[in-house]
C-alpha cells in the first residue's frame, strides 16, 4: 500500500538494554546484587517512552493514538494488558487509545506499521513503544516462553532451546549448500561486537569478541544444543541476547508536524513499509527467508527504491545466520554471499552499506517486543549524526530495517529517507 | 476520528462457544471423556474463519490485511504469534499482513479498530477475528492468568480470584451509593441466560436461570471470594463464562465491495468507533466506567448519533455488575438506574433497547479475545434478521457495542446502522 500523507519519523530514544555481562545490570556475580534491584517493566517502558517525549520536544498530550510492541510479558513479568501500562507513562496519554500489538520478534515492527495506518487514516500523531523484561527466569525457561513464537504444538521439542535449534537447522542447511563455513560466519559476529562496544546502551557494551572467540567452540563459547543433528552449528556467540530494555518514538503527518512546531528537516520520512505473514507450522525452505524477501519487495516497490539506494540496514540478527539471510532477502546480497559483506568489510561501519551499526541484536541486545522500534530509530539516529562514536562518516540519506517474529513468519521491512 | 472512507461490516461467523455445562464440551461428566478431545486454538480460530467465509461468500485470497485479538494464548495454550497462526487458518491467507493484538477482554475490539484504521489508511477488505482457549486449567490458575489484565503488581492479591473481586468492589460502591439490593441486579442474569437458553452456539444454552437462583447464594450458586469485604456481592450467576470459541468477521470499503462484488445491502455500515485507554495501577472511581464512558462519546460524537438513536446493544458483561454500569456509560440508562432495564423489561429482546440478546458474556459465554468481534457480528445478524430464536421483533436499524479490557482500562464503542 503507497502511502497517501507522508509520514515522519520524529525522533526516538532507548533505554540501555540490560542484561547478563551489563556492568549496570544486577546479578548474582554485581557487586550490588541483593542491594539494589533492576528496573521493572513499567519502569523500563516509562524511561523509552519519556527519553523520546525529551529527545523530540514532542509533548504527551499531543500523541493520537499509540502502539506497545511485547511478546511474552504474561510469562516473564505476569503482566499483559500492556496498552494501559503505556497509559500510565505519563499522566497525558490517560484516556488516548494505546494497545498492545504481538508477532514475536515483529512486536515492535507491527506497532509501527499500526501506527503508520493510524496516521494514513486520519490521525496526526503516533506513539510506537516495545518493550520486554527477559531476564526474571533462567536461560531455559526463558527459552520455553520464547518458543512460543513457533509452532509450540509440533516444534517446541526439536530442542530444550527451541529457537536456536531452529536456526541452527538453517545455517547447517546454509552452509551445505553454499559451501560456507564457521569461520566466514564469524564475522558477522565479530562486526556485531565491535559495534555493540562503542555504543554506551548496548547489552554488550563492555564484552570483546576476536575472529578466533566467535569461530571456536570453548569453555566460555559452547556448542550448548542436545539436538545431534543441529548441535555444531550453534555457539553461543552467534546469539543475540536475552535483554531486558525498551524504546519509543514518535511518528506524525505534515498535519501533525505543523501541530508540534517542528520543522520537517528535524525528521526523516518513512517512505513505505512491507509487512507479511506467513503460516505457523507450514515448512519453509530452509535456504531462503521467503516471508521476509516479500515483505522487503512490497516495502522497496511501495517507496520506488531497490536495494541499490540504501546505505545503512538494521536487520534481524536473532543469530548469526539470520543477518547473513536477511541481507540476501532484502537484495543487499545475492544468494549465498550474505556472510561475505561483514567478511570484506561491507557492512562495517565504514563499508559501502553499515549493517547493525550498534551492534544488532546479538551486541545491543535484544529486547523482543523493542527491537522492531530500535531498528527504526538506529536509522534515524544515523542519519542525523546522533550516532556517537558509532556514526557513520557520511549521514546516510536512504536506510532500510527488517524486523522478523519466529522463524520466518512474520516480517516487517520500512523505508526512510534523511530530511535537511 | 470521523471516518473518511465508509466501512461496511460484510458479515461474520461464531464456533460455538464452548465450557463446562455446554452439551458439546468434553468435562469429565462428559460421557465422551477420554474418548474424543476439545479443539484446539488453531481448529477454533480455522473454525470461526472458515465460517465467515463461508457466511460471507468471500474469497479469503480478497484479504488485504488483518487482526486477531486473543488475550493469554502464551498461558492457557502455550501459544503466542497468533497473527501466523491466523495465516494457517486458509492456504490463501499466507503471505498477507496478519498481526495480533492485545489488551485483555478488549483485545477482540482493538483488532477491529486496528481493522477499521486501516481500511481507512487504503486496504479495502479485512479479516478481524478473535480467540481464546481457556479451559486447559482449573478455574483457579485460569482466575491467575486472567489476573494479568489488571496491575499484577498491586492487584493481584485482592483475591484468588482478582477480576470477580475488583467488580465485587464496584458492586459493593454501586449498591451502597444507588440502594439497589443483589435481587435487583438478578434480573440481568436471568435475562442473560433466558437469551443464552435460545441460542444454540451458547455455553449456557441448556442452563436455567430463575431469579430466585439468581439471587439467592446456594450450594450450587456460592459466594466464592475469600475476600471478606467484597464476599456477599459476588455470586457465580454474576460472573461471566470461562470458554473457548472464536468468531470472525470481514470488514471493507466500498471499493471493497464493488471489489468483493457485494451489494451494500447486504452489509451494516459500522459508523465510528470510540477507544479509550486509561492507565494500570491508577485508583478510577468505582461508581462509573469512566474510560467507557469517553470511548463512548467519541462513538456518538463521531456517527453524529445519541444513545437515543439505537435500538440494540451488545455491551460488556464480565459481570452482573458491569453490565449495569456500561448502560450507564453508554447513556442508555441513567445513572444508578443501570439495573432497572432488565428487570423493566425494557432490555429484553421484545423490550424497547434489547441488550446482549444471545445471552452477552455471562450466557453466550466470553471466550475473551473473541468477545470483541462477536458483539459486532451479533448487532449485524439482529439487523439482517438471522438471529434465529433470539431475534428482536423488528430488526433494529442502529445499534452499539461495548467492549471492555481489564477494570475499564481499555474500551472499544462502535455504532452500526443498518443498509437495505
């Protein structure tokens, strides 16, 4: 669907992502565990939600209508209901009409693009938020609940770690085909870490990952599946991380922009979006994210662009292996070369086309029901020269995201372009 | 928001709603216990929308986008992502934009406003459906897990059974502030269940009711709360069902309809909705649905109609109580005058504004995610008169549906007028 009004991208704001290895975060081995306790999830949602009403100037009580991206809180923090938790972020958005949106991973993404139809059927300004609080239960019961973005009935026990599991059947039938290896996975992870070290709110911020580190199974790296058919094809490392955080940001009209006082120069455009489902428990070609390549077609032909014109991505890099695909889907790679952009340099943040340049989901971290909005908000941020110590030299002007739930079922690509 | 684009409600389906007492439903009093299983979520949601479908005669391959609402699938079935379990619901529904949405007893309602956006945005047919699967857990882990409707944090302990407390609380205000006695809201459950004994797809199609019954605390009717405060103003005839089923429904615009090849005749025109959100862990007054009262001024407002303009309604019942306090909300009663519609007569099906005419959430049943689209395709087949032994005399040409999440926290009013 081409979009009838514009629709810009006002501004965003994260709040750290934390987890496990954060020097901020409390655990068993902080120096403050037992004294001070992590922030909950209200807190967590309260923070993004307030970081973008600063980083905008935008007030509350302007927002029209506004969507919160969260997967499972039922199960990590026993709460659902999360469109009245955003109510409760600031006295002024009491009465506005907020809900919860859910696809998985695509939590996030799917609030935007509700957001984005609100503003195409008449509303001026859009609040999108996601948020997850993940770190409440052990890595293996944070599996369970996570498995609940796949068919829990008929995939949940292909491995304790169902999700890992799943990708790891991807890159073991990836890596035959191609002819690629461990090694040339690797970097992708290394560029991710790298990344993720130069940006203070990244899960991952204080963690150094060699070549060596990412391509070697060891004591502190395993291979940790049960499944013997999938176990060598996933280390930890090519993980992205179980993170508690959140992010916000604020979309709106002409219409809406002339009602805040903003100048279109202080935004970018979101050009299109893509957004495609495909069926639970259906087998999907192994070799190819065919949901997410539709997804990315719609986006790319809805904004009159190709792959060609964009100079920054944010894709889903729930595993490694998921960025290598991704980038093949959304054209930036052909067919079996995704691993040779991060392995020549492409995708760094001084190549031809920066790739997570925070560090993706496996350094920033990965908040499920945030990642959708950080992905959009990285962008902007980039092409405003907000990026800090991992800016891109030059601003881009076009930037592309991919934000995917489960394994291939749900995609969401957007399109923006830098306004001056 | 006024609607730009006209939208048409094209029609919908119902599965049967399904829970214990329902002659259909395997319990362990069922003889059919151990023999054969209840449905699933995925056949329950396949059910409901193969059956608008099929009501329709649409072509599920005419669906531009879509919504599911479901509440705690993660909990009761272990299931999230329900907008690609949607896509498993028709082979040709794969690959389309299909996305849940949350937010507790409302989640079915916001599935249709996320609908009516986006139709409004330029897709031009939709596909808004609503499921939940609740009877895999005793009553008391269920009454845990709906619990994530309210502020888990600080309202889960009122009561084992937090939501029949939280409006045990308001029935106690109301009571004391309006003088009306426990025999006066029995007149509401009996009317619910005299209409639930007339539709076949009801949980408690072979349950009766008498006023006595309804009144009077018994073994087979107790008081449940251990909450001594809130205790003598909840009886189990004042609660609504825990049930399984799902409904679905498809919504478009004109150039939907010309698309479709449907006359407008056969449709209702859903003339706005109303949404409202008001925050979690925030004390509202006990006296009024405040929240529901603001959803349902934007409705009016919008459709340029009062309450004096419908001749129907499908309002929220989760509880006796609620059902009286909505009416209030909606303007259709005065306030503290809520109860006196049923026992006047004037709420009954041959009354002057017919309420909750297949037996509401307390005796059609409230298989929460779907109650949201189910009230909207009730009000439809009142009007096209396929309302079978509940049909109101003389089809009405307006009508209004409420749709409740959590303690008057999110709300959902739509209005409807009849085509001929």
């Amino acid at each position: 669907m081409k979009l009838r009004r514009r629709v810009y991208v006002v501004g965003g704001a994260h709040t750290s992502y934390l987890g496990k290895f954060h020097p901020d975060f409390i655990w068993k081995k902080h120096p403050d565990f037992g004294v001070r306790e992590n922030p909950t999830i209200e807190e967590t949602l309260r923070d993004a939600v307030q970081r973008a009403f600063a980083a905008t100037g935008v007030d509350p009580a302007e927002i029209d209508k506004g969507y919160v991206g969260n997967f499972v809180g039922e199960l990590f923090v026993n709460q659902g209901h999360m469109g009245a938790m955003l109510a409760a972020a600031d006295p002024k958005l009491a009465g506005k009409p907020l809900v919860r949106t859910e696809a998985a991973c695509a939590s996030g993404g799917v609030a935007v693009t509700a957001c984005v139809d609100a503003l195409q059927a008449g509303y001026d300004v859009a609040l999108a938020a996601g948020v997850e609080i993940q770190t409440t239960v052990s890595a293996m019961i944070g599996a369970d609940y996570l498995a609940r973005a796949s068919h829990y009935a008929t995939e949940r026990e292909i491995d304790r770690f169902t999700f890992p599991c799943l990708f790891a059947r991807r890159a073991k039938a990836y890596k035959e085909a191609f002819g690629i290896s461990r090694e040339d996975i690797a970097h992708t992870v290394v560029k991710a870490y790298a990344n993720g070290n130069r940006n203070p709110l990244a899960h991952m911020q204080a963690v150094k990952m060699t070549h060596e580190q990412a391509s070697t199974p060891s004591e502190s790296n395993p291979f940790f599946l049960d499944n013997e058919l999938y176990r060598e094809h996933m280390l930890i490392s090519d993980c992205s991380q179980v993170s508690d955080g959140a992010s916000a940001m604020i979309l709106a009209t002409d219409e809406g922009l002339a009602r805040l006082g903003i100048d279109p120069s202080r935004c970018t455009e979101l050009l299109s979006y893509g957004q495609a489902t495909s069926p639970l428990g259906v087998p999907a070609d192994p070799l190819r994210l065919d949901n997410s390549a539709r997804a990315a077609r719609i986006a790319f032909e809805d904004a009159g662009l190709s792959a060609a014109d964009v100079q920054v991505a944010e894709v889903h890099d729930c595993f490694s292996i998921t960025e290598i695909m991704m980038l093949e889907a959304l054209g930036l790679a052909p067919e079996g070369r995704g691993a040779s952009l991060a392995a020549e340099g492409h995708s760094h943040i001084d190549g031809r086309i920066p790739v997570n340049t925070g560090g993706g989901l496996m350094a920033f971290g990965h908040p499920v029901g945030a990642t959708g909005i950080k992905q959009i908000v990285e962008v902007f941020r980039q092409m405003k020269g907000q990026a800090g110590d991992y800016q891109i030299p030059t601003p881009p002007t076009h930037g592309v995201t991919a934000n995917m739930g489960g394994d291939d079922r749900t995609t969401v690509v957007t399109l923006q372009r830098n306004l001056a």
